[in-house]
C-alpha cells in the first residue's frame, strides 16, 4: 500500500511561527510513526455502493477528505498525526479489501495508534469492525468484549446480504457485524442515531427492535430534545468497554451534504452531531483511558458534491473527532 503524500498541501503563514501551522505541516506518513497518534486509514471503495444500487463515486472520497483537511488551522496540541495511505477495491473482491482493511486496522492499533478511516462507502464499517474485533481476540481471545457501535446514519444499513456473508454491500455491514457478534458469542450493542423513516422499510426496523438497536429517528433529533438524546447516549455507552464511531454523510440534509451516495431530505443538524461526537470522546473507562477506540467516515461522494460542501463536512468532522483525542489523550489503547 502506497502512502501519497503530495495530497498534504496548503497555505503555510510562516510569520506565525508554530502557533500558525495547518494540518498539512503536521501530517507525518505512517513509516515515520515513533510514537502514538491518530492514523490516518483510507478505504476507496465503491464495490458496496454498486451492490446496493447506489450512485457510485465514493471510491475518491478519501483523497478529497485529506486536501480539505490539509488547510486546516492545527488546534490539537501534542497530538502526532499520521497517513497510512489507501487500501483499495479494485477489483470487485470487497471481501478481501475489507480484510485488508482490518489487517491493517489491528496492526495500528497494537502500535498504539488511533485509526481513523475514510471510506468509501458504509461497507467500510465491517472492515473497520473486523479490524477492531481482532484487535480485542489478539489481547484477549476468551473475553467477550462489550462494544458499543454508535452510527450517525439515516439508515440501519442492516440488509442481509443476498446469498452469503461474501455478497455483502453498503446496507449490509451492521448485519455483518451482528452475525460475527452471534457466533463468537459476543453482544451486539448498536446505536443508530438520525436515522429516516422514510428511507427504511419496515423490515429493517423490526430487525433493529430484534437486535435491540437503540433508534433515535431524525425526526426526533432536535435541539429541544438534545439532553434527552445525550442522556440516552451516555446510558449506552456506561456499559461499554470500548466504543466505534462511525459516520455516514447522509444523515445531514442533502443542502448541508449533498455529495452523498443517498441525500437525505430531512437529516440532523450538523451542530447537534458534533456536539454528541465530543460527549462520545469524553467517556473514560475505570482506568481514565478514553472508550472511543476507533471511528470511520463514510459516504462521501465527490462526484456530486456541490463547491466541496460535503467533502469540507467530512474534513470537518475529521477535525473534530481529532482535536477530541488530542484534548482526552485518546491515542492510549
């Protein structure tokens, strides 16, 4: 896997000195990491999307995540930050890139690093998670952790696949990820927030009251109803050992993020996501180490994105959930 670092280009204000750096003087390529940091993971795949019938152009999104990153003013002190580069699907074998994706998910994690993946479509989620669960099975492979998945997304993305696990798509990984949870006897604690009615048919909803999904709908997510969705939130993730994170583009409105591969009519604010991202970063475990443990982005498609609207979202959140690990030392594992 080629790490391409010309991507990490920007406005550079020398008269500053440090207090005036940009990401793109701070980002390091993975081969230099000496200590822990955030790492940088992308994952350019439109395999799931096309699978799933949606409109491809996802396969870019991670390059476009990093050059709106790059011009972004550093706020996330000692912080080190890092590139790991693509894994990519090319060849129509999504399975194996997944696995790819994993490998080198549980490798950053057993050096201490904080993987950040940029998807691609949501299909990135099961590669991301299988990367986590190993992780968990090579430090302990008795234990059964409790992980808590928090997925800001319009969708359940709970759709069996058709056939067998290997014919998994974009709608299918939160399936995927019940399926392994059930047959290694693990609990499958999921949280679907932002998510649209009028986008799920009622199968998938009777699924996610089987699987006892914690549902916050869209409709449902306001400013007057905040504190009662962070407190439903910190409940569930009080009973965790470790947290995911992961975010799909579409559960803005499709004016705030219409370069997605499904815009949403309604969707969730954007401030109200951010504001419960920085509550999910604050939660510490018993031995003051924070739960969040890994978090992906996914969705963005380039290709119907309008002035870089959606592509500067995902920076956005990139930026956030980083300076949230810079601000809670969430690098240690």
């Amino acid at each position: 896997m080629t790490i391409d670092m010309s991507v990490w280009d920007g406005r550079t204000d020398s008269e500053d000195g440090e207090s005036g750096y940009r990401f793109h003087q701070k980002v390091q390529s993975a081969d230099k990491a000496k200590e822990p940091g955030c790492m940088i993971i992308g994952f350019a795949s439109d395999e799931g999307v096309s699978r799933n019938k949606g409109r491809v152009g996802a396969y870019s999104a991670p390059t476009e995540i990093r050059k709106m990153l790059a011009n972004l003013p550093w706020h996330h002190e000692s912080l080190c930050f890092f590139d790991n580069g693509d894994v990519c699907c090319d060849d129509h074998d999504l399975s194996k890139a997944q696995k790819q994706l994993a490998d080198n998910i549980s490798e950053a994690m057993r050096q201490k690093h904080f993987p950040l993946i940029l998807g691609g479509g949501h299909e990135v989620a099961w590669g991301t998670f299988q990367g986590l669960a190993n992780h968990f099975i090579q430090k302990n492979p008795a234990e059964a952790p409790k992980i808590g998945i928090i997925n800001f997304d319009a969708h359940f993305d709970l759709r069996t696949p058709v056939g067998n696990a290997q014919n998994g798509s974009s709608g299918t990984p939160f399936s995927q990820i019940a399926d392994f949870c059930h047959n290694r006897n693990w609990p499958f604690h999921y949280a679907c927030l932002g998510v649209s009615r009028a986008s799920n048919t009622q199968a998938l909803f009777n699924k996610a009251r089987e699987l006892n999904v914690l549902v916050v709908e869209d409709s449902d997510f306001t400013t007057s109803s905040y504190a009662y969705i962070e407190d439903q939130l910190n409940t569930f993730i009080a009973g965790m050992d470790a947290v995911y994170l992961t975010i799909d583009l579409d559960v803005f409105p499709a004016a705030t993020a219409p370069g997605v591969s499904a815009p949403a009519v309604h969707g969730v604010e954007f401030p109200l996501v951010e504001r419960l991202i920085r509550t999910i970063a604050e939660a510490m475990n018993k031995d003051g180490h924070p739960k969040l443990k890994i978090a992906d982005i996914a969705e963005l498609n380039p290709r119907y994105d309008i002035d870089n609207h959606t592509s500067r979202l995902a920076a956005r959140l990139v930026w956030t959930i980083s300076r949230s690990l810079a601000n809670t030392q969430g690098v240690k594992q």
